[in-house]
C-alpha cells in the first residue's frame, strides 16, 4: 500500500482558508542529451506506470520522437525518430500495445498523416497519408489537411479531425480502421463567406458560416454521437457540434459570439480545445473571449441548453489563453492556461464543474516549464503533463504534479451549528483522514474522520471543537491497496 501523507493545517479563530502547497516534479528535462527531442505538444498516453508522448522537434532527424518514461521519471528513452518533417501535434491514444496518432506535416504530400507504432518502438507504419491541397497548405483537397487533434477510438475504429483542407479548405472529420482500412471523411466542414450569414441574418465579417470551421480539439464520444468544436466559423469565433459516427445529424450547439474591440464578450472565443463529458453535460475552454479576454471555462447541455461560463481568465491573477482539453474527476475539472499567471508563461488549476472554488494550483515559469498545451492523465493523485517551452536546457519539460486534498472557500468554513467544520475535494479514489491536536508542539493526532474521495467536495464537521481553547487539524489521503 502506498502512502503519502499531506499536512493540511486549519487553525481555529482564523479568518484564512489555508491551502497545501502542490508537489511538482519535472520528471524529464528535454534537450539533456544528443539528439533527444524537444518542444513536446501533445499530451501523454498512461499504460500501466508507462508514458508515452511525442515531441515535435529534436530527435536523430530533427523532425519530432516518439519516447516513453515511467510514471517515476526513470526509464526515459526514444522509441522513434521521426522523418520527412512530420511534427506531431495530435496527442496518441492505445489500443492493446499499439499506439496510434497524427502527424501535423510529412506525409507524401506533407499535409500530414495517421500513424500506428508498438510501444516498445517496432513496426512504425503510416497508415493514412493527406493529399496534396490546391493550392498548397491551406487550398482544398479530397480528405483534409494538417491533423492537429487526438484521435478517439471506437473499438478498432480511429476518429479525428484535420484542421484545413476539404472540399472547401476549412476542415474535416475523418475515421480510419485501425489496420489502415476504411478510410473516409464523414463530415467536410462547409465554405466561409462575406456578408449576410444564414444563422443570424445579420452582416458579418468574413469567416462566417453556418457549421464551423478549422476543428483542432479532441473529438469526444458518447454512444455513437461524436462532439467537438472549431475555433473559426459560425456567426463568429467558433462553434460546439455534435454528429453521429456515421456522418449522419450534424448539429451546432453553440455558436460563440463577437468580442469587442479589446477583445471582450459574454460567453469565450475561438475553443481550439476539445470537450470533456459526463451525464448530459460537456465541459470546454474557450483560448480567447469572455470578460477578461483571456478565455473562460464553459459548460452546455449535450442538446445544446444550458450554455454557462464558469470562470473567465483575467491573465495576471489566473491565466489566460488555455488551451488543452480539461480533465474531469467527479466533480472537479482540471486544466491549464498557455499564458499568464504570476510568471505570465501559464497556470495549472482546477475549479469545481458549477464554476465555484476556482484555485491555481501552480504557476509556470521558464525554470519549471513553460506553455502547457496539454491535457493531462491521472494516475493516483498525481496530474502528468508536458510544457513545450522552459526547463533547464529550454526545451520543454515533461512533469507530474501531486494534486493535495484542497480546502474550499464556500462559506462552510467555520462554525455551522454548534460544530466547526468546512468543505473539502481532492482526486478521486483515496482514503483521506482527518485528525485533531491541541498544540502544534509535540502534537497528539486524534483521528475524527475517515472519508472516500471521490473528486466531489466533502464536509467535515467537528462538534467537540469547544471543548478545547485551540484546535489544530490536518488530513492526509491514504492510496487504497
């Protein structure tokens, strides 16, 4: 049984909510060594207490690697150089032992490609080259251009995005067998245009139309329906859809509005990331837009009700600009911001998914890493990611941050009828213990509570805190065996 212990002090008669410091670990400082890669995009793909990632740079050709690592930070080795310019910067999903992904670039038309490898780095096969785009890079084409997104996987079937090209250049949705068979494209986004967009029936600038344009997140899928965004199209800065697997019932969910002249509106612009999903409900980040016009965090129903901004970026005290795809556990959402924050090279952070008790839990900086576009794993309760900028040969890092239990600023804390308590959260799955001491000096813990994480807060209460003229508490969580 694994055991971490977290000191989470609360002092009667104070005012303040304390919160634990994190634990960050760089477990991987790219550029360390000849020819390793450098400036991870993408996320990590969890495989026991393996990771797996690319790079889209560095690596014996120059043009991107494939490595693993243990959860530990031992273990780090490339599994792949790639060739011919490819540049991943769509996350890899598994199926079995098999690793699956895209290529931004290479291909034999260079607009890109869907690969499949091992995980211990044997029989790299390309399993879908994009074609040639008139004119070049951002003209159309046949089946799409420049994949950015990860793939999502249907039993042996891949699903994604390509952020350009198409009949009209502006992007498709492709599925692909996982042998390499049946390629298709199931929906072709349609053209942009100048003047009176049939949605609204108001003038517009250009870039309008009435399904999207330019998807780069993550599908999301539920049953045979896939979600997912774009960030161009629509009345104005993007779009939420949702359509089945078969190419069948495309539907807009949410059309983001205009932003002011500083860059302002009510509900986010331009989500470049993908969805989260639980019950009835998708959760997602706009990268511009909201209050603050530095992005927000957004819900809305799966039939497109609901629509609510739960946290807008204001930059300097928060972030600004996330992009990655947020991370659901029960209750808590987790993400991070590309920018802003203290060091103004981005944020880690969570907040509960009604929009309450919104907490940086780290801030970015050229010596830890910097710029994280990642969406994260889990693996216990600690959050693993990379940064594609920062570290110590600045080249991106790859890190872990152990996620603490987290007191929250909801008005619960303090004394509620006769008892002194507040409400608390951490990472799903773990036995967190509250205990009580009278001093701090030689302390005496008293066990009073025992409680199943379960990402979702949790009140403790204390009805005997009278009975002392000071309390100390903390907690920490206990992995179960």
């Amino acid at each position: 049984m694994k055991t971490c212990i977290v000191i989470l002090i609360v002092t009667l008669g104070s005012n303040a909510i304390p919160s634990p410091a994190q634990v960050y670990n760089v477990l991987h400082n790219f550029g360390s060594a000849s020819r390793d890669g450098y400036a991870p995009l993408t996320g990590l793909v969890l495989s026991s207490n393996t990771l797996y990632g690319t790079t889209a740079s560095g690596g014996t050709n120059g043009n991107g690697t494939i490595f693993k690592i243990n959860a530990d930070g031992t273990g780090y080795g490339i599994l792949h150089s790639l060739t011919n310019s490819p540049s991943p910067e769509g996350g890899m999903v598994l199926i079995g032992s098999t690793l699956y992904g895209t290529t931004f670039t290479g291909g034999a038309a260079n607009n890109g490609s869907v690969f499949k490898m091992n995980t211990d780095g044997g029989d790299f096969v390309e399993l879908h080259s994009f074609s040639a785009t008139v004119p070049s890079v951002f003209g159309t084409n046949s089946d799409g251009n420049r994949p950015t997104s990860d793939l999502v996987t249907d039993g042996n079937t891949l699903y994604g995005t390509a952020q350009y090209g198409g009949a009209n250049g502006n992007g498709t949705i492709f599925k692909i067998n996982a042998d390499g068979s049946g390629f298709s494209v199931i929906k072709t986004f349609s053209a942009t245009f100048l003047g009176t967009n049939n949605v609204s029936g108001s003038p517009l600038a250009s870039g309008t139309n009435v399904d999207g344009a330019y998807p780069i997140g993550s599908l999301v899928l539920d049953g045979s329906t896939l979600y997912g965004t774009t960030y161009h199209g629509g009345t104005s800065n993007g779009v939420v859809f949702a359509m089945q697997t078969d190419g069948g019932g495309y539907s807009v969910l949410k059309y983001f509005s205009a932003t002011t002249g500083i860059g302002t509106n009510s509900d986010g612009a331009a989500p470049v990331a993908g969805l989260a999903f639980s019950g009835d409900t998708l959760y997602g980040v706009a990268v511009g837009g909201g209050a603050g016009a530095s992005g927000n965090i957004f819900s809305l129903k799966t039939n497109g009700a609901g629509f609510t901004s739960l946290h807008d970026f204001s930059w300097y005290n928060d972030g600004g600009w996330p992009h990655n795809t947020l991370l659901l556990d029960g209750c808590t959402l987790y993400g991070t911001t590309a920018a802003g924050g203290v060091s103004n090279k981005g944020t880690i952070f969570m907040v509960l998914t009604n929009g309450a008790n919104f907490m940086v839990l780290k801030n970015f900086d050229l010596i830890i890493g910097a710029q994280c576009d990642s969406k994260f794993v889990v693996n216990s309760n600690t959050l693993y990611g990379t940064a594609v900028n920062g570290g110590s040969n600045a080249a991106g890092v790859i890190f872990g941050l152990t996620v603490l239990p987290q007191i929250l600023s909801d008005g619960r804390f303090g004394i509620q009828t006769n008892a002194f308590g507040f409400d608390f959260t951490g990472i799903s799955n773990q036995t967190a213990i509250i205990e009580r001491s009278r001093s701090l000096f030689q302390p005496v813990w008293s066990p009073l509570q025992t409680n199943w994480l379960i990402g979702a807060p949790l009140y403790f209460s204390d009805t005997n805190f009278s009975q002392t003229p000071s309390a100390f508490y903390h907690k920490y969580p206990v992995k179960a065996s």
